[in-house]
C-alpha cells in the first residue's frame, strides 16, 4: 500500500505529521483554517503542492461543517449571506498565504479559489450555500487533480531520464529533500540526502523509500560532489531530481537550500540536473530567481536538534525510545546562524523542467519557453474525491507523496 500524506473525505482532512516521521506515523486532523496555517508553519506538511492542497482543503472543511448547519438559517437570510460567505473564505485564504511565503502553489490555489467564490456570490440566485458549495466543489478537483498531474509528471520525467540511455539500461538518480520517487524496473538505485538543517531526507524521503523498497542510500549533503567523483560510472548516476517551490518566467528554480550547489556540482561532472514541478510552480509573474522572496527559517534549526532517545537494553542491544524525544544542542553556545530556507538555481543549470503536460527545454537561445505547457489540459477527470485518493509515489514535485503529496520543501 502506497504512503498517504494527506486523507480527506468531504467534511475531514487528515495529514501525515511529518514531524513525527520516520519514528511514528501518526496522522493529525485539521479542522479549520487556523490549523492548517500551524501545520504549514511548523512543516508538519511540506512541499509546495502539498501545502497549497491542504490550506485550500482546511477551508472547504469548514465550508462543510457551515452547510450541515445551514438548515437551521431561514431562507429569507440567504441572500444577505452570500456576500459574508465569500468575505469569510478571502480572509481564510489570505491568512493561509502567510504561512509559507516562498511557495507559490498556495498563494496560486488562493488566487483561484477567491475568484470562484466571487463569482459565486455574484450568481443572481446566490446564497451561502451556493457559495460554499462551489468553494468545496473547486476545493475537491484541486485535490483530484494533483493527483492526476503527479502521475504525469512521474511518468515524463522517467521517460526524459531513459531517452539517452541504452535500452533496457537501470539507472541511479540523486535526490535532495524530498523528492517522491516511483520504484520501476529501470530504477537501479536512490542516493538522498540528509538535507540540512531540517533532515527532510533522511526523514521524509527515507521514510517514503523504506516503504516502497525502493533500494536506497543516505549521503550528507556535503558528500554529494565525492559521490559524483567516485561513483558516477559504476553506479550509472544518469540525474539529479529535485523539486520546486517557485519556477520564474527564465526557468530559475527556488527550492530547498542545497539545491543550488548540487545544481553546480551536476554541470560539471556531467550529469543531467532536473527539476520536476507542476505549472502551478511556474510562477510568470517573477521575472527572475531575483524577484522570488526567499524565506528565512529561526535559528534554532540548526543549533539544535530532536529525535527520539536511543538507550541500550537489557542484553546491551540499542534501541529507540520512540516514547522519549529529547532536544539537544549541537553547536556552542552563543552560536549565530543564518538559515535561509531555500536557494535559487540558475536556469542555466537546469537542463529539464517536468510538468504535467511534458519536460520543458532551452530552446538553441539557452532560453526556456513556455509555449503550450499552460494551455487547456487534455485530461478530464468526471469524479469528484468522497473518499481517501491513492497516489503512487512518482516523481513528485519536493514534498508530495501519497494522495494529495515526495521541499519542504517548504
């Protein structure tokens, strides 16, 4: 069974708290708005997708909980309470935005859904319930949709990665942060890394490969450029995948902190560096990597760290207290630390983008064009999610796995 990172049906939104990972897999429940803006700040969920899902579903929750209550307003008020209800949703949605500024999946969902309520509201027959059902509605086939669209994105960056090499041949890809990866028999191994300060690899992705058998090793962030050096013929590394929160019109890339250096590492030892996002990362309105706001984290994050305490038994066999999570500090005291949660690669560096609608590439200009990718999908999905949607980890954009979403990045 496929790792769930989200499970909703209408009326409930579980999460898969990935603090807890990979000692306990506990999910939480968000029952408003307010929790879903915590989660998404303390990186409960991550990855950019993922929270834009999560943050659009907190609020059609809410919307559910209204309308099983709405039967008891008189009709007369209806009317007036169409204009409060879409009012209400901006609110919720604008507050969501500040959670996770660097992501611009969310902020690209709150666009959406205020424009649906609006137009909502402004439907000569409109009323709260009217208003808050088109809200779930458009909440739900975001929800469906991004499930639909990781499959894509899996299955054409598999395809982009193969094209060069021999026929038949099994390949080695690097991650950073947590990038979700499908197992297929072309697939000879995973190298991740740790991804510092916030371990989101040897947290988040390891977790998710463990779980799938998928055959993997943890590397250092710093090891990165020796596993390159050493391992890249014998172990056919043929790319580097990463994720994205925000794509700028030139194609340059924020994601997790990291990524710009094995971006640079990538180019000169030869091995194809991609990245792999839905549109919705692609944000047109940011000129360049110059214009993106880069998010800075507390910190704390990299002075100290948390996990489970590991004692030794009575046979002086060591174990995990799963029970017993301690705090400890790993620097001196009175350490400073700059902890910028992301970088911006170059779109130089960068020799693919994958959305669902394919793998974008420099033109002979060494220029990425957008030219089709944001035109109308080709894909309909007629059923609306009542119940938990699977989803195959695939090569999903950093952050997503199961049913949403393998940065963080956020």
């Amino acid at each position: 069974m496929v790792l769930q990172a989200i499970k909703y049906a209408r009326g409930k939104l579980e999460i898969l708290d990935q603090l807890r990972l990979p000692h306990e897999e506990i999910y939480l429940e968000i029952k408003s708005p307010g929790e879903a803006w915590t989660a998404i700040k303390s990186m409960q969920v991550r990855g950019a997708p993922a929270i834009a899902i999560v943050a659009a579903l907190s609020v059609a929750v809410e919307a559910a909980r209204w309308l099983h209550t709405e039967s008891k307003i008189e009709e007369s008020l209806q009317n007036v309470l169409a204009k409060s209800a879409a009012s209400s949703i901006r609110v919720s949605l604008e507050y969501l935005v500040t959670s996770r500024p660097t992501a611009v999946n969310l902020a690209d969902a709150a666009a959406k859904l205020e424009s649906v309520v609006e137009e909502a509201s402004l439907e000569t027959t409109a009323n709260a319930r009217t208003v808050w059902e088109a809200y779930i509605e458009t909440a739900e086939r975001m929800l469906i949709d991004d499930v639909h669209d990781n499959e894509r994105i899996g299955k054409y960056g598999a395809e982009w990665i193969l094209k060069n090499q021999p026929k038949g041949a099994k390949v080695t890809v690097i991650t950073h942060c947590n990038t979700g990866l499908h197992a297929c028999d072309s697939l000879r191994h995973v190298y991740y890394t740790e991804t510092r300060p916030y371990n989101q690899g040897s947290r988040l992705t390891g977790y998710e490969l463990i779980h799938d058998n998928i055959p993997a090793t943890l590397i250092t962030d710093s090891m990165a450029a020796a596993l390159m050096r050493t391992k890249k013929d014998s172990e056919s590394i043929a790319a580097i995948i990463v994720g994205a929160d925000r794509v700028a019109l030139t194609g340059d890339t924020a994601n997790k902190i990291g990524t710009y250096a094995l971006a640079v590492l990538a180019r000169h030892h030869g091995i194809q560096f991609l990245v792999a996002a839905p549109r919705t990362t692609i944000d047109k309105s940011t000129k360049s990597g110059a214009d993106i706001l880069i998010e800075e984290r507390p910190e704390v994050e990299m002075l100290h760290a948390k996990g489970p305490v590991v004692r030794a038994n009575e046979l002086g066999k060591k174990e995990i207290k799963v029970s017993s999570v301690e705090e400890i500090s790993i620097a001196a005291r009175g350490t400073r630390a700059w902890n910028p949660a992301f970088d911006v690669t170059p779109a130089e560096l960068i020799d693919g983008i994958v959305t669902e609608k394919g793998v974008v590439e420099k033109d002979e200009e060494g220029v990425f064009r957008w030219d089709g990718i944001f035109d109308a999908d080709d894909v309909t999905v007629e059923e609306v999610p009542e119940v938990e949607q699977p989803k195959p980890l695939d090569l999903l954009p950093d952050g997503v796995t199961a049913v949403e979403p393998a940065d963080a990045n956020a």
